[in-house]
C-alpha cells in the first residue's frame, strides 16, 4: 500500500529534467544529497547557478543552469565547495565534466542553411575537440567530449537556437 | 554586586544583538558573494567559512534517511551544532533563528497592542510532554524516508528565510517557499502561541534531541520563589507560552532565559540559567 501511495505522491510532484551544475551526481541521488545551501550559486562568478523557487515544483532550492540566458564557464569553483556531496568534490578538470550533450538540431542550424557560422566551434571550451567542422563547414558534436556547459546554446545566433544542451537525466531516460 | 543583579538583562542584550547580527550577517554573505569573497558562503541549512562547514542537524538527518548512505563530510560539519545542543540545548533557536526573531517581534506588537487578549492567552501557558515533541518530529522523519521526499528543508523556516535572502541579492527574486513561513507567522498571530517553534519545528527539535540533562538549563528553585505575583512573571515572560516554575520545561524551552530575566526584575532568584 505504501509502494503504491508513494508512486501516486511521485506522479503529482513529477519533476522537469534540468540542466545541474558541473560534477552532479544522477539526477535521483542528486535530489536526496542536496542539501539547499546555495553555496554552489553563491560561489558562481557568473551567476550561471540558479537556485529553484517552490514556483517550479517539488525541487525547490536545488540548483539548476539556465544554458540559453547563461551557460556555465567551467570555472569549476562549486564541485569543491558542496558540503554533501551532490556534486562530485574531487572534480576539478574540466575536460571531465559531463553535464549534458549538446544536441544540434540541423533544421534551423544556419551553415546546414547555407549560410557561415562558426559561433559554437569558436566558442566552445573544448576547444576543436568536442565541436568539429565536417568540410570545414558544418558543426558535429562529439559525444565523447561535450561537457554540456552550453556556451554554444548561449552563443548561437539563429533565430531559433539550433543547438540545445540536454541535460545528462534526460539522455540517461532516452538510453532505458 | 550590581553587575551579578543584572545578569540575565545584559545576558538577553547579548542575546538580541545576535539575532540582529545573524541577519545583518545573511544579508552580507550574498552581498560579499557578489563582491568576489567567497571564503565564506552558505545559508542557515549549512555554512561554511574557509574550509569549515557547518551543517544543519535536522537537515544531515534528512540526507541520510534520504540516501541511506553516510557522507563524511556532511557528518562531521553536523558536529558543530550538536556539540553546542549538547551542552547549551536549543540556543540556536533563541540566539540565531531568523523565524525566531521575527516571532518574537510579532509578540512585542500584540504585547504592546493588543495587550489583553495577549495576556489572556498568556496566561494559558502549558508545557510539552516529551513523547509529543519527540513524536511529531520522529514522524517528520518517518514521512521523509517512505515518500522520499526532503520535507525538512520544505519545513525549516531559518532555512528558508536565509535562502531567499541569498535569492533575492542575487537576483533571482523571492519564491512560494516564503509563503510556508509567512502562513505560520500569519497563523501564530492569530492564535496568540508559538506552536511553531514549540512544538513543530524539525530544526528545533532535532537540536533538543541532543540536548543533555546536566548541561545549561533553566533551573527553578521553590524556596527562593517569593514574588507572590499572580500569574508569575517567568511565565508571562516566557516568549514559547511555557511554565518555567513546572516539570516538563524541556524539551520545548529553548534557553533564551527570558524567565531567569523577569524573576531578577522582581528581586530573587527563584529562576536561574545554569548548568
């Protein structure tokens, strides 16, 4: 009885897929660690990190990154400092982190279009690495790289952003 | 001695002039933040200065029913606090508390504005059985480990006032999540009791489950009691409607030693904070 009041509890408080700051740990374990103390908001230089308001559900005052208003500079200040864990502390290459893949989508991704853009492939911090240029031409991501900052979500230019990040839970459900 | 006679009213000066600095002090923290301090970050769920991390008890025992796994770190920055709860009680609550000292200033106005039914209800005061206090957070716990759902941090008002103030400077607004304070603040002034911090509050509780008998504790001597004032002024003093002169003072007393204050009002020294 139990098992099934909690999956109806679960059910209603369903919660989004959110982009989670660097050295994250899986999204379930990562809601029971955090803690809400906002030091990995309050550490961020770039105010990347934002804390939830009860506003957006069930997992409020856990931190999430906004990629499209300001993605995350790897500056690796908050794995370090999370007093419980939720995020890795002893992550400090940024080569290493794994937030999310960035995903391009090639309908409105302007060198796909025909026209030259190389916004992402200049931007990305991974430099030449995890974003290629197929011909010199068109942006591949490379899976086995991307960190999922989403500096190339924030930089790009077309109308409708082509390339999004998706965060690291939303592709762990995809692969079940 | 004239400094021994005003022990207890310098003791609570002291006592007020924390519960200002700690706001004063969570309005800094986001502020220095922005600056580019960073030595010191955190709010009233866990804070850390340098290398240093401080946690909340009651959160700690959240994550672990949550996780069913012990993290080191976060074990070791609860140690702190329940040091202070072992030998001091609850003096989180009557000294840092931001729900704390709001509360109080809210029975400053009904005590000054509403006087009567202010002392009417006063004068009901009653103190908490141990099992009942126990047993509400206890059951806290229990629903936080079936619907693995972190309802302490939901249901800790220090925490939730800190963070929205850390919110707020840093400019991502306030929240519903200050709604969950406000309605208790609003429910309590209308009941004319501190149901919250009496009886309710997983923080609170979760500090007084530490708490050790022989250590700092409001002490009440019957022989001394000669004030003969009807009802006692310790009672009409006590800010969470207790009965300082009966049993059963704890686990509900959170030390601030207002009581020990109004006895030496009187002349005696029927009340005392010691250990």
């Amino acid at each position: 009885m139990i098992q099934s009041l909690t999956s109806i509890f679960s059910k209603i408080t369903k919660s989004k897929t959110y982009l989670r700051p660097p050295g994250a740990v899986p999204e379930d374990e990562f809601i029971s660690r955090c803690i809400k103390c906002s030091k990995c908001a309050q550490v961020c230089s770039y105010n990347s990190i934002k804390i939830l308001h009860l506003n957006a559900g069930k997992d409020f005052g856990t931190p999430v990154i906004e990629a499209k208003d300001i993605p995350c500079y790897l500056c690796m200040e908050c794995p370090r400092i999370c007093p419980s864990g939720a995020l890795d502390n002893a992550l400090v290459d940024k080569e290493k982190v794994r937030m999310g893949l960035a995903v391009i989508d090639e309908s409105k991704c302007l060198p796909f279009l025909g026209v030259i853009c190389r916004s992402c492939y200049d931007e990305c911090p991974i430099h030449r690495v995890a974003i290629v240029l197929e011909d010199e031409l068109l942006p591949r991501i490379d899976a086995e790289t991307c960190t999922g900052c989403g500096i190339c979500e924030s930089v790009c230019p077309a109308e409708e952003i082509a390339i999004t990040i998706k965060p690291l839970s939303q592709l762990a459900d995809k692969r079940k | 001695m004239k400094n021994k006679r005003s022990f207890y009213l310098t003791l609570n000066r002291l006592r007020v002039l924390s519960q200002i600095t700690t706001i004063l002090f969570l309005i800094a923290v986001p502020l220095l933040n922005i600056v580019g301090v960073h030595w010191i970050l955190g709010t009233l769920y866990s804070i850390s200065f340098g290398k240093l991390d401080i946690a909340d008890p009651a959160i700690v025992a959240q994550t672990i029913l949550l996780t069913w796994n012990l993290y080191i770190p976060l074990l070791i920055a609860a140690l702190i606090p329940i040091l202070i709860a072992f030998i001091c009680g609850r003096v989180f609550c009557s000294w840092i508390c931001p729900h704390n000292t709001i509360s109080e200033w809210i029975t400053a106005f009904q005590k000054r504005f509403m006087t009567k039914r202010w002392r009417q209800y006063q004068k009901k005061s009653k103190n908490v059985g141990i099992r009942v206090y126990f047993g509400i957070l206890a059951t806290l716990l229990l629903v936080t480990a079936l619907f693995k759902t972190p309802l302490v941090s939901y249901l800790s008002p220090p925490g939730v006032i800190s963070s929205q103030i850390s919110q707020l400077i840093r400019g991502s607004g306030i929240g519903l999540e200050l709604a969950i304070v406000l309605l208790i603040f609003i429910a309590e002034f209308f009941l004319f009791q501190r149901y919250w911090c009496k009886l309710l509050c997983p923080v609170g509780a979760m500090l007084g489950a530490f708490h050790w008998k022989g250590k700092l504790r409001v002490q009440f001597q019957a022989a001394e009691c000669k004030c003969g004032k009807r009802p006692s002024p310790c009672q009409m003093a006590c800010p969470l409607q207790l009965e300082p002169k009966k049993k059963n003072l704890y686990p509900a007393c959170f030390n601030c030693g207002l009581c020990a204050k109004a006895c030496e009002n009187t002349g005696h020294k029927a009340i005392q904070l010691t250990f």
